[in-house]
C-alpha cells in the first residue's frame, strides 16, 4: 500500500508491505464533505450563536473592541473568519475602536509577512493590529486562578469594552482541544501566568490528555481565565487537511466550543493499532515548522506503538528546535530520568518555561525510540535523544535495525494532530 505523508508544504510517499502494515489511522474528518462553503460555514455560526446574542448586538454601545486572533503558528482560515467577525461588530457599532489582538502566547512575534498571508494584505494594511508579548506587553493582574497560579493578561483585553475571539478547535494533547478559552490563556497571557498552567503536576495528570475535558486541570484553569478577562464571544472552526472549515461554531465561549468538540469528537477519534514501528507528522506545513511543535504528532503514535518500539517521526523543522528551553532542557543533561523528577519535584508556580513540552517528550522517549526526519541539523536532533534521517526510506532502515527482527509491523498515522488516538 502506498501512503502519502504531508512535509512541510509537499508530501512524502512510502510503500508498505500489506502483511506488514497494522493499519492507517486517519480521521474521518478529511473524508466529510461539508454541504457549504467554507465562508457560508462562518456566516451561518455567526447568524445562530449558541447560547449568546450575535456578535452586531453585543458590540452595540461598545467603544473599545478587541478581536483576539491566532498567530503564524496556527493554520485558521483567518481570511474566512475575521471578515464577517468585523462586519458583525461593525454592524451594531459603525465607529467600533476595533483592535485585532495575535495571541502568541509565549511564541515569537507575529512577521508583517506572516499577518498578510494569514489575513491578506487589505486587513493588514486597513485594521489596527498589535501582536501580544507575553514578556513585554502591558500586563495586568486580574485574579488567581484555581490552581493558585497569578493570572496576568495583556492589558489591551482587561480595557475592551468587549472582547472576541477567533480561532479553531483541533485535538490538543494536554489541553484536550484547542480553541476558545486558549485565546485568553495561553493566548494573551503572562509567560508567568502560562508557566503556572502548565505545571508539571497538571502535565502528568491522566485527565491532562488529547480529547479530554472533564476533570482536566489545565482546561478548568483556562476556562476560569477566559471568564475573568470576560471573553464574551468566539467564532471558531474545524479545518480538514487542506486547511478548509468544513464546520463553524459561534457564540458563547463555552458552549459554542463543546459543540464543536462534539462533532470533532465523533469524526477523528480512532482506534490504535499496535505496532513496531509507527509513522507520524505534525500535518505538514505550518505545524511542522519545529521539533517543538513535533512532539504533538508523537504523541499520537506514543498511544499506538509497542513498548520498545520505534516512532518515526517526519516534520521538516526548517525553524530548528523552536525553543531555547526545551532544547538546552534535552541537550544538557543525558540522563532523561533525572531531568523528570527534577520538573516533578517542581511547585506549581516554579515551572520554568518549555518544561511541560520536555516532560510530555520525555514521556515519549520512555516508551519508544524516535527516528526523526527532518532538515534540522544532526547534531541538533541527537541532542535531543532522538536519531536524525534525512528520508523517509533512511528512517525505515534505521527503525528496522533498532526493532531487530524481520517484518516489523507498521502502523501509519499520515496526519498526528488531527487523530485522537485511543488505547484500547
């Protein structure tokens, strides 16, 4: 059988025996047609919010308007979005002061480029734009959360006399699933506040898992944030693998979001298929632009493979390793263990930034060996205890020697972030 996986902005093809292949773990979501287009999707979940007025009549008497939107990192169809989302504000209030917040969270800033591919350049050059620096924005505290950790936000969100969010919801491997209340925390948020959130006590916990909300610490930490910076409407979608929405809610933060989680829910969740060898990929372009961001796609194939096996893993991580901490956290110590208990052994208010992405990875390289291909450097690869391979074929051979025996089963998850694999 021959499976084709994204890279960066191509695809890679493999051939794999029939009797050696367990099975190809893809979500329905790429198979489902939506019966409209992508912008009658939007327009439509912003006619019929779920549990709100419309957004025209929550921005009637209100001056200062924020529209929360996601940043580079994030493949939303912002073109689609944001339009009819300022249309709708405009319509209740014409002379809106409207400012479009990207909610980095504590990733780089937003490029002038990046804003124009994500919005085209009409929006950019029309509309007031201010990318969010956890680190150097004005920031506000408004509260504790329920986990003790301080809650600062970017003052432009604490100041709006309304506040809006765009964005879309996809299977997150400990928040559950994007979307919604992220666009507050991690969104805007202090790099404090998001450290505190992201506690190796909260990472460790079982319900801190893709597909799960109930009882997640990390999610009821951002809800209550995005309750107390009053995030009173989102327009949110689902994308297929093409990046397209094939479905869009709006409304209230909460109950519009768990709408969407239930129709993501039922479209991409599979069954593992345990095997020697598993194949994944951050989805390709832009998800794929770093080892950071990677280790999302592994965790997907951390669900299916055998204990000792191996996890090839493709994102061509043109940016390198995506974050200083998580890289030095790897790098410098050989002894994964060590570095484990030392974050476990951690307060829920000393977390050092990157610590939650080495723990989950850590977790990873404890139950299998990951062959990573990539254009990032040899060097940089094995300092994070994983084998580089510049192919696709290089990797197999490489995986087949480390399995040790002759037809090793192959599991195939062409897409990792958009399945939620589950154990059975």
């Amino acid at each position: 059988m021959q499976i084709s996986f994204p890279y960066g902005k191509d695809f890679v093809k493999l051939d794999i025996q029939d009797d050696r292949l367990q099975g190809v773990l893809v979500s329905n979501l790429h198979h489902y047609v939506a019966k409209k287009t992508p912008q009658e999707l939007v327009d439509e979940a912003l006619q019929n919010p779920i549990g709100s007025p419309r957004l025209c009549e929550l921005a009637k008497g209100k001056k200062n308007i924020v529209l929360i939107a996601s940043d580079h990192t994030r493949p939303v169809p912002s073109k689609v979005i944001v339009p009819p989302m300022l249309a709708e504000i405009r319509k209740g209030n014409p002379d809106a002061d409207i400012t479009i917040l990207i909610s980095t969270g504590c990733h780089r800033g937003t490029t002038k480029e990046e804003l124009v591919n994500k919005f085209g350049p009409e929006i950019v050059e029309r509309e007031k734009i201010i990318v969010h620096d956890c680190d150097n924005s004005e920031l506000v505290h408004i509260g504790t959360l329920p986990s003790g950790g301080d809650l600062i936000i970017n003052k432009l969100v604490v100041d709006a006399d309304l506040v809006c969010s765009e964005g879309f919801i996809e299977p997150h491997f400990f928040a559950g699933f994007s979307g919604a209340r992220k666009s507050i925390l991690p969104g805007v948020a202090s790099r404090t506040t998001v450290l505190a959130n992201h506690c190796s006590e909260f990472i460790a916990d079982p319900h801190a898992r893709t597909g799960i909300l109930k009882d997640n610490p990390i999610h009821r930490d951002m809800v209550w944030a995005a309750r107390k910076a009053k995030l009173a409407f989102i327009c949110n979608v689902v994308i297929n693998a093409e990046k397209e929405a094939i479905f869009a809610v709006a409304g209230d933060m909460e109950k519009a979001h768990e709408k969407g989680c239930e129709f993501l829910s039922s479209l991409c969740k599979v069954d593992a298929r345990p095997a020697d060898i598993v194949i994944s990929t951050n989805g390709g372009y832009p998800l794929d632009q770093n080892i950071y961001q990677a280790v999302k796609g592994m965790t997907a194939a951390e669900a299916t493979v055998n204990k000792g096996g191996v996890i090839i893993m493709m994102a061509k991580s043109n940016d390198g390793h995506g974050g200083e901490h998580f890289y030095h956290q790897m790098a410098d110590e050989p002894d994964m263990e060590k570095t484990l208990r030392i974050f476990l052994e951690r307060g829920r208010n000393e977390t050092v930034p990157d610590q939650w992405q080495t723990q989950i990875f850590i977790r990873v390289l404890q139950k299998a060996t990951v062959v990573y291909v990539s254009e990032a450097p040899d060097e940089m690869v094995k300092g994070l205890h994983m084998v580089p391979a510049h192919s696709l074929e290089e990797a197999m051979q490489i995986a087949e020697k480390l399995v040790g025996k002759k037809n090793a089963t192959i599991t195939a998850i062409p897409d990792g972030v958009s399945v939620m694999v589950i154990e059975k």
